[in-house]
C-alpha cells in the first residue's frame, strides 16, 4: 500500500529511525515484510503498535521502549505520541496534530476505522444516498453482521501507554475521533471514526490526584536539574536559585490542584464544582467508560496493567482499583501483571525484568495470561 502520509523531517538523536511527522508524532515503517515474530502467539502480529509516552520523555528513554517493539514485530509500523504537561491540564492542545494522526490510521485499517452501524470508512450518507470518498480503497462491510460489531473480533492495534500522560493523550485521541464524528453529522455527513478493536497495556497508570505524587512529577518535568556542585559552592550556583525559587511555585499548584479535586470528587450534583475534578481522576474514569457511541472502551478487547509498589508516583492501589474496576465491565478481559522493586515507567529495568516485561508483553498480544 503506497504510503499517504507526509514525513515532515529526520531527527538524527535517538529516535532518528523514525520519521518526524509533527513536534509530538513519529511514525516508524519497517522495510521487512516477514510477519514471523521473536514469541510464539496465536494471532498475527499487530497491524500498527501506538505508543503514548509519558509526560516530558527524553527521546532516549523512548528509544528504550521502541527498539524491542522492532524485534518483536519485525513487520509491524509504530505510531508513537509524545506527552507534554500541557497535553494533560488542556487535550485539545494536541488536537492540530492530529492531522498527522488520524491518515496513519486510517492508511493502515481502512474499514475497521468504523463506528457500529457505519458502512465503510470515509462512506458519507446524505439523507438516503450514499456516496464513496476517496480515504480507502478498502471493501465496505458486507451488512450488520460484519466484524465491525462483532466482540469477538480479533484484535488489530495494540495500545501502549505509559503513566498518566500517556493515558490523556489516549483519551485525546478518543475524543477527537469523536468530535470529527459529530461535526460530520452536523453537516449531513454521517462519518463515524472510531478506533479498531485493539488491546491496551496500562505501563505505571492510571493515577490518582494525591499531593507528594503529584508534585514529584511537575518537580521532574519543571524544575532545572540540580548543581552537580559541591558543598558548599552549590548553595550559590544559579541551578540551586532556580529550583528555590519554582519550588515553591510548585507546591502552590498542586495546593490548588489537590483542593479543586477533593471539592469536585465531593460535590458532584453541582456541575461548577464537579467541573473541578482533576484530570487524572476524570481520566482514570472515562478508561473504563464503555458506554456505546464514545469511542473508548467500546472495542477494546483486552486489557493489561504493569505496575508496582515501589512506583513514587502512581499508587499501586489506584492501579489495582482500576483493574478491578475495569474487570467489572462487560466482557472486559483484564491481566495484571505485578514488578518488584521497579519504579515508575521503568518496570523493564533491573536484573531479569526485562526478560519478564517483554515476554508478558508478547504473551498478552497472543492471548494468554487472563485474570
């Protein structure tokens, strides 16, 4: 299939094997065709593997991440979606680069990019008529008892986000396909876009709003790297004045943060202080949503958290409350799988971690390990 997306630059750090298609997507097209696979499954490889990283992820720490997606689905693309903090307090910030998004997408799926009831991808149909865009070549769904509503399905895409960043940009991307959805209907178009059903690995997420979590995450991605000087020049370098004086800013935030959540979670019968609600908490809530017609849950098919009790900044008690939560949901398949003595986003890291965390990552594409 000839490629219809725009590559935009080549970076020559550590992601320099990817096309940069905006400031915060990357796309990687391996030149293999094999569909052979590193672990034996009982399904064929994925058809794309999206990545979400986490808020503020340096490039080489992604590559970390990218590189054994290679090896274990050598012929498979990967979307990868960088997080900023921005992307987390404001989404729609994000949304411009979707334009850079949603062609991969639907490049690779074609048909299956349909909500239940829809026809073909990019089919509009006005009033009676029908008429056939030109954003696949791909066959439209033969009636009502086609894959595209079936819960059984197989799935195609898998999902790997990571920490709360990583889960926004998901519900982003969610939102956004919707939001096309509707203002297509406005127009007479019915176009429904919705993602193809797909698995999801939750890496070190979701996470509550609590006070010392939340801080040490604005700490990383705000505060300027401490003096590597030593006692007592260090008191007086220009990185120890910086930190002193965004500290306390800082605390200020998550003060405010931390209230406007207690208030919102409390008095949710009153829409203006339920609006106050963090995001990390309304976020952590709309991930089991399936409710028909928003987009979230509704094709996913399987589920996976990676996590940890030594994890500084996601409560590993979140993590296993939204399991159990999202295990409740209709038809939901639910895996956890629990590290010892790793820390955030580096569940991979350590003496025969990364063995474990690759293996599991490739068992749950093939289907084993249900809880």
């Amino acid at each position: 299939m000839a490629s219809t997306t725009k590559a935009v630059t080549k970076d020559n750090g550590p992601l320099s094997f990817m096309t940069r298609l905006s400031q915060h997507v990357y796309l990687y097209r391996p030149t293999t065709t094999s569909t052979t696979t590193t672990t034996s499954r009982h399904r064929p490889p994925p058809k794309l593997v999206l990545l979400f990283s986490w808020m503020g992820a340096r490039d080489p720490h992604i590559a970390k991440y990218i590189t054994p997606y290679q090896a274990l689905f050598p012929s498979t693309p990967i979307l990868l979606i960088k997080s900023e903090m921005k992307h987390i307090f404001k989404p729609m910030s994000f949304w411009p680069e979707m334009e850079h998004v949603v062609p991969v997408l639907s490049e690779i799926f074609g048909s299956d990019m349909l909500r239940p009831g829809s026809r073909s991808f990019g089919t509009s149909i006005r009033d009676t008529e029908s008429t056939t865009t030109a954003l696949t070549s791909s066959p439209p769904a033969s009636n009502s008892n086609s894959n595209s509503t079936n819960p059984e399905e197989d799935p195609q895409l898998l999902i790997h986000l990571f920490s709360n960043g990583g889960s926004s940009q998901l519900l982003s991307l969610h939102t956004y396909l919707q939001s096309q959805s509707q203002s297509q209907s406005q127009s007479h178009l019915h176009l429904r876009f919705r993602l193809p059903s797909h698995l999801v690995i939750f890496d070190s997420a979701p996470g509550q709003m609590a006070y010392l979590p939340s801080y040490l995450a604005l700490s990383h991605v705000l505060l300027p790297p401490a003096s590597r000087l030593r006692f007592p020049l260090w008191l007086f370098s220009l990185s120890t004045l910086r930190r002193a004086l965004v500290a306390p800013l800082i605390h200020a935030w998550v003060s405010f943060l931390w209230t406007c959540n207690f208030l919102g979670r409390r008095v949710r019968s009153v829409p203006l202080l339920s609006a106050l609600e963090s995001p990390l908490g309304r976020g952590a809530r709309e991930q089991n949503d399936a409710t028909p017609g928003k987009g979230r849950a509704e094709r996913e098919r399987g589920r996976m958290y990676i996590y940890s009790e030594e994890d500084e900044l996601v409560n590993w008690r979140d993590v296993e409350g939204h399991l159990a939560e999202a295990r409740r949901q209709k038809g939901m398949k639910v895996r956890g799988e629990k590290f010892g003595g790793t820390g955030h986003v580096g569940h991979a890291r350590g003496k025969g971690n990364e063995e474990r965390y690759w293996g599991v990552v490739g068992d749950f594409w093939g289907g084993g390990g249900w809880l």
